[in-house]
C-alpha cells in the first residue's frame, strides 16, 4: 500500500479514535451525575432501563477503540491492509468501509458461512 493510502487510513482512524474517546468521556460524566430518588417505581426501572443500554453502547464502543488502536499499530508495523489469514491485500474499498478490519472479503465470506454452517 502507498504511503498517501496508509497516511490517509491513519488519519480516518486517529479521528475515530478521539471521537470514541470523547463519547466515552461523555458517558463517564453523566454517569456522575446520579438522578438520586425515583418517587414511581416506573421511573426508576425506566431510567435503569437507558442506563443499561447505555453502558452496553460504551461496552461496543470500548471494543472498537481497541481495534482502531490495533489497526494503528498495524499501519506503524506495516502489515495494515494484509488479510491475516491468507497474506493477500485487502481491497481499499472494504479497508474504507470497516478500517479496523483484518481480513479479506473472501476470508471473511468463509468464515461467516463456517460460523453459520455450525449454528454460531
């Protein structure tokens, strides 16, 4: 991969990263923020309710600050862009729709049927 191609990956992927980090930074202060004493308990299992989703949000989101950091560090070693599984470069189309991603689109077709061939 071209240098201006691996220039322009690390930049989409340090901006998803600081935009990652600053949600989750969010999330920390409205956590902070305790809504203290429900009178109804309808209330109080509502706001639990978008509390767990959000936690689960951040949970996803968490995942993916590891991969964007994996994926830098890829571009660093100079093995971005390389399926891990059979060495052949990954298309800069897929590497534009899913940066993070280490496999080619043929790995990753075989390993989706093999996962739904074995009820996964």
């Amino acid at each position: 991969m071209e240098k201006k191609e691996l220039d322009f990956f690390r930049d989409l992927l340090n901006q998803r990263l600081e935009e990652l980090l600053s949600q989750a930074g969010d999330t920390v202060s409205e956590m902070n923020d305790s809504k203290g004493n429900f009178p109804d308990p309808a209330d109080r299992a509502a706001y639990e309710a978008d509390r767990n989703f959000e936690l689960r949000i951040r949970d996803r989101e968490y995942k993916l600050i590891k991969k964007v950091k994996k994926a830098l560090e890829r571009i660093d070693e100079g093995t971005f862009g390389i399926c891990e599984k059979c060495g052949d470069d990954i298309a800069v189309a897929r590497l534009k729709a899913r940066p993070v991603t280490t496999l080619c689109i043929e790995c990753k077709t075989s390993e989706e049927a093999q996962e739904k061939a074995l009820g996964l």
